[in-house]
C-alpha cells in the first residue's frame, strides 16, 4: 500500500485503514471473484450482512444500499487518486530525498506505520498495483520464447477471443504471443494452488484442466478450461491470491505469460481503451444519468470493431440481433425498406430495439465512411443498461 505521507490523514485513521478497511475490502474481492455474480453489488451487500450476522434485507433496503455503497465506492477512487498523485509530485519534485534521509526517517516510519498484519501472505493490497509506487512507468524489455508460425497463429487467434486482450493493437499482441512460454503439464498436475501468489496467467493449447475450489476443507470442481481458454488472468488483474486451485485433468501444453509483461503491455492497453470509451460514452446525453462506476462497467463491456465504408453493421429483418452499438468515430446511414431514415455522426447509438423488444432489426445500418464502432452483447446490454434502455429507444419513420 502506498504511504500516506504528506497527506492530511490523521495516524489512527491511517492505522484504521490498513488494519480494518483493507483486510475487509480483499476478502470481499476474493468473495466475489470466486463466485462472479451477475449483479456483483447485490451479492457484496448479501456477503456483509452474513458476516455482521444481519437478517436478509428486503429488496427496497438493498437498492438504498446499493446507492451508498456505490457512493463510497466512487469516495474510496478519489481518495486513491489523491494519494498516488501526491506521491507522484513528492518524488519528482525531491527524487533523492528517500536515499538522503534514510536512516533519519525509519525511526518515524515505525513510529506512523501500524505493526504489520499477521498471516496475511498476500502480495499487497488490491489497489496497490494501480495506484501508487506499483503503477510508475519503468524501463522494460520484454522476454522473447521461439515459437513457430503456427504456434503463433493459435496463440493470436485464442487471446483475440479473450476480453482483456480486445483492446491490444497487432504489435501489441505480437509482444505479447513472444513473451509466452511453453509449459507442459502431465494428468493430474497443478500447476496453480488456492491462496497463493500468482505470477502467471496460462493458455491452454491442448488438453483441458480442471479449477478446484477448496471450502470447508473439500476441493470441488467450479470449472473445466478446455483449448483456447485462459485461466490464472484473475490474480493479474486484481492483485490477489489465486482464487482457485488448477490441475490437468490430461496431458496438456499451455502457455505461460508472466506478471511483468501483462502489466506493461496488456494492463496498459486495457487502461487506455476504457479510457477512450468513457469518452465516447460521456458524448451520449442519455447516459448522463450513469454515475461514473456505472460508466466504468459499461465501458469495461464495450468490444471495439472496424467496418469499411459500404458495409452494413446490422441488416434490417435480422432475427439473430445480438449487439448494440456506440459510434465511435465516421457516419453511417439507417435504411428502412431501402429509403435513407436517419444518419448516425460519432456518439450516435443504434441497435438498441431489436435488443429491447427481442424482434428482428428494424432498418439496414451501413457505413458511410470508416467507422470505429464500440459494440455491447446482449447479455451485458440487459445487465447494464436495463435502468435506462428504454429511454434510448429510436423509431424509423
């Protein structure tokens, strides 16, 4: 966890924080990684209730919960940011002062720091890899494994299916299939422990493993990862234990990527593209009553596409509509019955009423430019835009 000095948080606050609010915070995250619940604020406010040893609340009292804790969620993201900025300026505007006062100052860290927590082997806290000292640009050079054409092809074609690599361009990803590692793994081997420190997420590229979850003593198996599919992603993201333990249920190849090269090139990435869409986002007037952590998950959802001038995005009399669309950037035209209704510019929308009626596409979308589109499935359009889905409906006239 980054210090909290120089900031105007009293000690026993600070001790407060490290000893109740961040120990609390990771077993609420591991909770809900472990489970992954369609609505994960409903489920954290379920979890504390269990642990406070409440009675279940009714569904009117967990909205109004849902409201303050997405509140203080959004006061918890302020705060961090104020720290890691603080810090930022402290060391580029006295970039020696750590080396020079070395020994002055461990008398008085000793003194701030509460004593540190007993038989908690995580690696930090879930925020301390993006915020603070862990998020500082350092100098890297990616590691680079041989591989042949084809290895590399299934490599590339697995990670352009997983969301967290959606977001690389071509280059990107190619640092990214080089820097992967061969692993092979006989029946029956682990290769990732419950509750330990992950370094490393795998693509499986043959065989299958299964992810075992240990509860009261029990391993029971949650989940068979098959070609394709990557597995160990989770304690990459969020810098926590591994949530499960994982073992070959055959004689498997996977491959391996480590921590270093994830953040450097794929989190970086990731951060870039929510960015981009929060801005497109922001340009939707409908959106306006999103709060921003509600923004955030819509623009964690988005997929980005491309489609060339002439080409049609969605077909009127569709049956099979799965998408909703953000216009990124270019113009397009609806076509209803071959007659031009309406022109879309960037921060347009379309898609939405075969989603929210379930009936076949209403009108023919094609490009009339290059346009870069930001795409919702259907899934992640009923979860995150149930609130306000009807209000972006458009009729063709």
């Amino acid at each position: 966890m980054a210090s909290f000095d120089g900031m105007k948080i009293p000690p026993e606050q600070r001790e407060y924080i490290k000893t109740e609010l961040e120990p609390l915070l990771e077993d609420m995250v591991t909770e809900c990684l472990t489970d992954q619940p369609p609505d994960p604020t409903a489920f954290l406010v379920q979890w504390l209730s269990e642990q406070c040893g409440c009675k279940p609340m009714t569904e009117k009292e967990l909205i109004l919960e849902n409201e303050r804790l997405q509140k203080e969620i959004n006061t918890l993201k302020g705060s961090h940011k104020q720290i890691s900025e603080a810090i930022t300026q402290e060391k580029y505007q006295n970039p020696g002062a750590d080396s020079e006062s070395e020994e002055d100052d461990d008398d008085d860290e000793l003194m701030d720091e509460p004593p540190p927590i007993a038989e908690r082997k995580v690696r930090t806290s879930v925020s301390a890899e993006a915020y603070g000292e862990w998020n500082q640009v350092r100098e890297f050079t990616p590691p680079v494994h041989p591989k042949n054409d084809e290895a590399k092809a299934r490599l590339t074609d697995a990670l352009s299916r997983q969301f967290m690599f959606a977001g690389l361009d071509e280059k990107s990803t190619a640092i990214i299939v080089d820097a992967m590692f061969e692993v092979t793994l006989s029946a029956g081997q682990r290769v990732i422990n419950q509750g330990e420190t992950g370094d490393y997420l795998f693509v499986v590229d043959s065989g299958s493993v299964e992810c075992l979850l240990k509860k009261e003593g029990e391993e029971k198996c949650v989940k068979v990862v098959k070609k394709g599919d990557v597995f160990g992603e989770l304690s990459l993201l969020y810098n926590l234990p591994r949530a499960a333990s994982v073992q070959a249920t055959e004689l498997s190849v996977c491959w391996r990527l480590d921590r270093e090269t994830f953040n450097n090139i794929v989190r970086t990435a990731a951060t870039e593209k929510r960015e981009r869409n929060m801005a497109v986002l922001k340009k939707v007037p409908l959106l306006a009553a999103m709060d921003p952590y509600e923004l955030g998950q819509l623009s964690d959802a988005l997929m980005s596409e491309t489609v060339l001038p002439g080409v049609a995005i969605v077909e009127q009399g569709d049956t099979n509509a799965n998408k909703f669309y953000f216009l990124e950037n270019g113009t397009a035209v609806a076509k209803k019955d071959g007659r031009d209704v309406m022109n879309y510019v960037e921060g347009s929308f379309f898609g939405e009423l075969a989603l929210l009626k379930n009936e076949p596409r209403a009108a023919t979308v094609e490009a009339t430019t290059k346009c870069q589109l930001l795409s919702l499935e259907r899934a992640a359009f009923n979860r995150l835009l149930g609130g306000v889905g009807s209000m972006l409906t458009v009729k063709y006239s």
